[in-house]
C-alpha cells in the first residue's frame, strides 16, 4: 500500500541505545508533532496521540471505541486481528456491556481485599528469595526462578486455578501476548486457554471453592448473569494479564535499578512509603504497555488541535505520556522519590487496568523484600547484551541473569 502522507514513519518505533527508554522518533514526536500519523503493519495509518493530556483525553472519551471489530480499527498485528471480537475480551469491549461486566469484578479488586492479601504475598517472595539463596549464588535468570512464578501463584491463588497447570498457560499466553505469531497460532492458543477455564468453571459449578472463579460462578453464572463462557473469556484475562505484565514489571524494574545503584539503595534502605513512591515511579519510566492503546473514532473529535474523523484509528501511547515534561519535570531521569502516581502507566478513564491494586501490592513488596534480602544482587551480563521483548504487549527482558 502507497503511504497517503509522507511523515507516517512505521510503528513501532526502534528503540535507541538505551532500552530502558522510548524510541527516539517518539520523543521527537511528543514535543515536535504531538498528533500525527503513522503507517501499521497493514499499510493503514492511524493518528499517534503522544502527550499526557492528549492522551488521556482520547482514553477517557466516550466518542472513541475499543472494539476491534469497527473499520479503522488500528489492530497490533494480523494475529490480534484475526482473534477480533470474537475472544470476548474485556479490553476490547464498550459501554454499556463493558461497565455491566466490570462491575461484576471491581469488588473481587477492590484496595482493601488485595491488602488483605499482602502477607500471603510476602510469604510467596520470601519463599522464592529462600530458594534462591539456598543455592549456588548464581547465575541464576531471575525470570524464571522468581519474576515468573510469582505473580503466576498469585494469580492461580486468586483465581482458582491449579498451580500445577502453570505450563498450560504459561505456554499459551506466551502466544496470545506476541506480535509475531500467526492469526492460527492465535486461534489455536486462544481456544485451547478458552476450553481449559471452561473445564475448570464447569467443576466450580458443582464444588465452588473460596476464590474469584468460584464467586463469578456463583453470584454470576447461577442466576443467569453471565454464561460461562463469559466466565471464562474473563479469566482469560484475568490469567494473562495477572502473571505477564507483573512478571515483566519485576524483570524490567530489577534491571533498571541496578543500573542506577542510588537508586538501588533508596529503594534498599527505604520506608514502606519510598518504596510504594519507588513503585509509582518505575511504573512510569519504564511504561511496559509499550505498543499504545488502540482506539477508533465513533464521532469526529478534536485531539491536540487536530481532526480526527469518524472512522479512523487512534493509537495513544503511554510511554510517551509518561516521559512528557510538561507532567514530569526532567522525565528521562529515574528518580524515586518523585512524585508519580498520576502516570498512566495502568491506562485511564474506562479502560484503567481492573488488577492495578494487585499489581501494586505485587511490586511492593518485590523491591521491597529482593534488594533488602539479597544486598549483593548484581547482573551477570551487561545490559546490552540482553534480549528486550520487542514483539509482544508488554516489554520486558527474555532472560535476566544475576548473580549476588
């Protein structure tokens, strides 16, 4: 397809030579064409939406859509294209369908319930740390050993799901969070995951336990509220998204700390309060949700002082929201005691990822327990020569040696 204007560079973008940090046309664009368009992986050129207030303004108005089923719809890849609507998720839904099954989940993630349930996730870092230092000291891929499985028990704890099946799924999300996969790869992936929560609702339904897809059976599909499939086109979700984005949040954030070793030490030595702060912030510079929402117009609407016409596509990124300086004084910079918590790092308005006070917890009590337990972490191979996930939803790192 013939590119219609002559600036709609591809996206993504190349990251530069710090990894850690967005793509330099990207920065460029947020302070020099903070709209624009660009050109996808099927020729079709959506608008870039790059500064905070931009970008929040698309995600929390009504007259944009989520629905990859709509023309124009700026899809990240053929794979996600071809799954469409038809995975049920609730990212990819709108309003008023999309609030009522919210809402059957808010209270499940709710800040008083998952603070509850920080001593049972403390224990389970301190459980891995004590694998850890019960062995030779490395190296050791911390992905593996610890940033993976932890927020994988967590997850199957709070959902019902049988630890033991975490190769089940960690294999299958591995397909339906890349980009580089076939749209039958995808299919397949998604159906398989679909089935295997479907076999797992149908036993709740006859013995429910104490845990969020019991409850969604319970209070949910009896009473005719929601079907199970429904149930577990949730849980999917809810599966994926709760052990992937923490676990490259953890691998991410350890790396970029040990880069910055007064950084390190902040978070080291820190009170609860700096390490939550500490939390906000590596949220920020380090935006894992790093290929943009996507979005189509319902209506024609204004964005950063240009049109943007019913029908076309809509990609706001928020790691450039992230970085931008008229939020975030000197935002290339890695600071922890900056105050942070209003990034966009989880999203915004009716989109805002449902699991963030889980994440949060998760993340706090990860730097705050690995550094302070393990004062001698360090990388076992330079930064640059590591693997960045480049091609899947979240950024993250392949592999993470340390040593201590």
């Amino acid at each position: 397809m013939t590119s219609a204007h002559a600036d709609a560079a591809e996206f993504p973008m190349p990251r530069g030579r710090c990894p850690f940090d967005p793509p330099p046309e990207l920065t460029r664009r947020l302070s020099e064409e903070p709209v624009s368009r660009v050109r996808i992986w099927d020729g079709s050129e959506p608008w870039l939406v790059t500064r905070y207030d931009d970008v929040r303004a698309v995600l929390g108005d009504r007259r944009v859509s989520s629905q990859p089923d709509r023309s124009g719809y700026p899809a990240f890849s053929a794979a996600f294209a071809a799954r469409g609507a038809a995975s049920g998720s609730l990212v990819t839904m709108d309003d008023p369908q999309h609030a009522v099954l919210r809402r059957m989940l808010t209270g499940q993630f709710m800040i008083k319930r998952v603070e509850a349930m920080r001593p049972r996730i403390q224990q389970v870092v301190d459980e891995l740390i004590d694998d850890l230092l019960s062995g030779p000291g490395g190296p050791v891929d911390l992905v593996e050993a610890f940033a993976l499985p932890m927020p994988s028990l967590v997850i199957c704890e709070l959902l019902g799901v049988p630890y033991s099946d975490r190769a089940v799924f960690h294999r299958l999300s591995k397909v339906l969070v890349a980009n580089d996969v076939s749209p039958e790869q995808t299919r397949a992936a998604t159906e398989e995951l679909l089935a295997f929560l479907h076999d797992l609702i149908r036993a709740k339904r006859a013995v429910p336990g104490d845990d969020l897809l019991s409850r969604l059976v319970v209070e949910q599909v009896v009473p005719g509220r929601m079907t199970e499939e429904d149930a577990a086109a949730m849980g999917r979700v809810l599966l994926v998204a709760g052990h992937e984005t923490t676990a490259n949040m953890i691998t991410l954030g350890t790396a970029a700390l040990l880069r910055h070793p007064a950084q390190l030490a902040a978070v080291r030595e820190g009170t609860p309060d700096l390490v939550a702060n500490a939390v906000e912030e590596l949220l920020r510079y380090l935006t894992i949700a790093h290929l943009g929402r996507r979005r189509t117009a319902t209506e024609d609407i204004e964005i950063g002082g240009r049109t943007i016409h019913a029908g076309e596509g809509i990609i706001p990124t928020l790691e450039s929201a992230n970085r931008d300086a008229s939020r975030f004084p000197q935002p290339d910079e890695l600071d922890v005691t900056r105050s942070a918590r209003h990034h966009v790092a989880f999203g915004h308005g009716p989109h805002t990822c449902l699991g963030q006070p889980l994440a949060r917890v998760e993340l706090q009590v990860v730097y705050g327990t690995l550094f302070r337990r393990i004062p001698t972490l360090r990388l076992a191979r330079p930064v640059d020569e590591l693997v960045f996930k480049h091609d899947t939803l979240a950024y993250g790192i392949h592999e993470l040696p340390v040593t201590w």
